[in-house]
C-alpha cells in the first residue's frame, strides 16, 4: 500500500528545518485541506502524511509555510522573497511510496521524488 511522506533541509543552515508547517490540499474536484503537519527535530513529519485508503491516484499539493520558518531563523525583508511555497505533484500509483523533499533557504528552494 502506498504512502506519502517529507522532510525539509533548511541548506542555509545545514540543519534540518524544525517546526516548519506543511499542509496537504487534494485538488481533484475541488480544493480539500486533507492534513496539516509540524516538521519535527530531523525536519521530517511524523508520520505519512497520507496512506491507507485514503491514498489515491490524483493532483494533490504540499503547502510549505517557509515565511513563518525563516522568520524565526533569520532576519527577512517584509514581506519576504519566500512566503508559502506549493508544491503540486501527482500520484499515479496507489501502490508506491511518494516522498516529496523540499531544500530551503531565504531565496531559493528545490524539490524532487525520493525514496
């Protein structure tokens, strides 16, 4: 059964990305909020963010609330370069594991399928 999960690198730091807020929106039909979660000490979310049979083909989006992050690491312009950053992706299989990084900093992110 599938599953999804994510963890977030702050790489101006070096360090893992404590305490970032990261949503789940399915967009299939409409929007839906489906969870939102907190980035533990490893920057990882406790957990998958979705599975069972919830996990299913579709167009889903990860909403990282880096703004409110890189506020209480460093000082930032107001409004700042990087505020809440969507990540919009499919799932195409409901058999697989989907884990969607995201690599931070103040102005500048990447994002890939890993394992």
């Amino acid at each position: 059964m599938g599953r999804l999960t994510t963890h977030v690198l702050d790489t101006a730091s070096g360090r893992p990305a404590a305490g970032l807020v990261v949503d789940l929106y399915r967009l299939d039909g409409g929007e839906a909020k489906l969870k939102s979660a907190r980035t533990n000490a490893d920057g990882r979310v406790d957990g998958p963010l979705l599975e069972g049979e919830a996990f299913v083909p579709g167009v889903y989006e990860l909403r990282f609330h880096a703004g409110d992050y890189l506020r209480g690491t460093t000082t930032l312009p107001e409004p700042p370069f990087l505020d809440v950053i969507p990540i919009r992706f499919g799932i195409a299989a409901s058999d697989q594991h989907y884990h969607v990084p995201l690599l931070l900093s103040p102005y500048g992110y990447s994002t890939y399928r890993g394992s």
